[in-house]
C-alpha cells in the first residue's frame, strides 16, 4: 500500500497574507520546511501540495 502526504496551502489568506511562501526563520519558505520534513518520513511515499487561491 503508497501512502501519500497532501499538504494544502491557501495563498490568499487573509490574517497573514503570503504566509506560506515567505521567508522563514533561516531565510525558507513555509511551505519548503513542512515538504522537507515529509519527504524525510519513511512512511510517506509521495507528497503533493494543494494550492488554493480562495
């Protein structure tokens, strides 16, 4: 059985806006660092990230 990881991110979001794609605390983009840490999972064959714009 694949196991897959979907990592949704909202890019119009309201409180925060471009939260996902802005540099982090080292200079990385959100998003980067939760991807890294999945790819990483020995348990997770595959990630996908969900983009949407609402």
């Amino acid at each position: 059985m694949r196991v897959i990881a979907i990592i949704p991110i909202k890019m119009n979001n309201v409180r925060t806006p471009g939260k996902n794609t802005k540099p982090f605390s080292d200079g990385t983009p959100l998003i980067h660092l939760i991807q890294k840490k999945l790819l990483n999972c020995k348990n997770i064959d595959d990630v996908f990230v969900y983009c949407s714009n609402e």
